[in-house]
C-alpha cells in the first residue's frame, strides 16, 4: 500500500513537472533575449555596470564557440510582434551611453567573431571625452555589424515632459543621426529604461522599428516598443552565469517582475 502510495507521488511529480516544462517552453517560445551592455573597462566598482575588456572578450567567444545566432536588434522584432519562434540560441547585443570604449574594446572583438550590436548614442555626448565620436559611429555603422540607434539628444527623464521636449529627444536625435550615418535608424533607447504612453507613442510616430527598456513596469511582453534586457554586468564574469542570464527562460522570468531598476 505504501509502495503505491510512493509510485502515485512520484508518478504525479513527474508528470507536473513535465506539464510545467511544456507551459513555459510555450510562454518562451517566441521570446529573444536582448543583453544590455554599458562601458567595457574596468571601472565597476564605481558604475556597477562595466565589464571589463578581458570578460567582455570571453563572452562573445562563448558565444561563437557555442554557435548562438545572434541577430540585429531590428530583426528581433518581428518575432516578438508575431509571436513567431525565432530559431534556438538567438540573442541580441545592445550597449547603450555610447562610450569610446565601445570602438576600442567591443568593436575589434565584435568584429572578429563577426557578431552584430546595436549602439544607442546620446546626441549631446558624442565627440565629448570618453565618448564615441562621429568618425567612429560611422566607421562601425559602415561596416554593417554596427546598428546605431537612438538614446535621445540629452538622456533626460522622458515622463511627464513637455510635447516639445519630447519629439527633441525622440524624433530630432533621429534625424541628427540619420544626417550623420547617411543610414534610417531605427531602434530607440529611453533614458533610464522610463517610458510612459507618450513617450511609447512618440517613439511609435517617430517612425523606429522598436525599442528597448531595462524594467518593463506593466508592458505587455509581446511589445516591441517595450523590449525589456539582460543586464551584463561583473556578475556577469562567471560564464555558467553569463550562460543562464542569455536564455530565454530567464528572460520570461525576468519579464513577470513589475521592478524597476
Ligand atoms: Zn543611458
């Protein structure tokens, strides 16, 4: 009787625990994790959000050598809009501040593994020190592994501001930059990972494709103009756990948190 009893649990264990592989297999289906990178150097102490040279470089070996297919932001869109399953192991990479260090450590790496990424600039820090210059932004958009995108003219709080306020950061940083690169620009960035409706509905009428957040507040996870991001940061020097933060399952988990950050 006891046996049965033992056979029964374990048999019902076995059973909700493959019923619970199926339902999130299902609810991740279509998700594409976005890493969020900042400074690559060996500040961290300071912002918490650096990584440094030496890790950045193991990282994108990791994921050449385990043959991840990582896509252009843009083109990450589509799967999250239609609800179409992209194929295994596809991510996208994004840096958002637009250091120099992303030219002079990110890119050579990058470009060795010939791994795309999208870099959102500030409008008001370019050419400022520390920062990318119009020489670089252009060299790296050329070479088409580069995606430039937008992270407003002055990386001001977007909520609750003025209509003028709003199309400046939104739709003039878009052109400033098309200006430049001689190339549409199509991914957004809110400052600070903040956006209300507005601000979502500017970016919307600006004309981009989509664009990314860090915390998604209430957004509905199929929104393409609410991308939630994996922050990389030294937490992320352990691979295992670099290796855990580039999946989907943790990114749909991510998503059901209503944190900011
Ligand atoms: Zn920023």
């Amino acid at each position: 009787m006891r046996k049965n009893k033992f056979r029964f649990i374990v048999g019902f264990v076995v059973l909700a625990a493959a019923g619970a592989c199926v339902w999130l297999f299902v609810q991740t289906a279509y998700i594409v994790p976005v890493l969020m990178y900042h400074s690559i150097d060996h500040n961290d102490k300071i912002t918490k959000l650096s990584v440094s040279p030496e890790s950045f470089a193991r990282q994108m070996e990791f994921l050449h050598k385990h043959h991840y297919n990582v896509i252009p932001l843009e083109k990450a869109a589509p799967y999250i809009a239609k609800k179409e399953r992209p194929p295994l192991k596809t991510i996208a990479i994004t840096f958002d501040d637009g250091f120099e260090n992303n030219y002079t450590e990110a890119y050579p790496v990058l470009k060795k593994y010939n791994i795309p990424a999208t870099i959102f600039v500030i409008i008001e820090k370019i050419g400022s020190p520390g920062f990318l210059n119009w020489a670089q932004i252009k060299e790296m958009s050329d070479s088409g592994i580069i995606t430039i995108g937008s992270h407003t003219k002055t990386h001001f709080w977007l909520l609750e501001s003025k209509d003028s306020f709003l199309k400046s950061e939104v739709a003039d940083s878009k052109d400033i930059i098309e200006g430049k690169i001689g190339k549409k620009v199509n991914v957004f960035c809110y400052p600070m990972g903040s956006f209300d409706s507005r601000s979502k509905k500017a970016v919307e009428d600006a004309g981009y494709v989509c664009a990314v957040a860090t915390s998604p507040l209430k957004a509905n996870p199929e929104d393409v103009f609410t991308i939630r991001r994996a922050k990389i940061s030294r937490s992320s020097d352990n691979l295992l756990v670099f290796w855990g933060e580039i999946s989907r399952l943790y990114t749909w988990f991510k998503r059901q948190g209503t944190e900011t950050e």
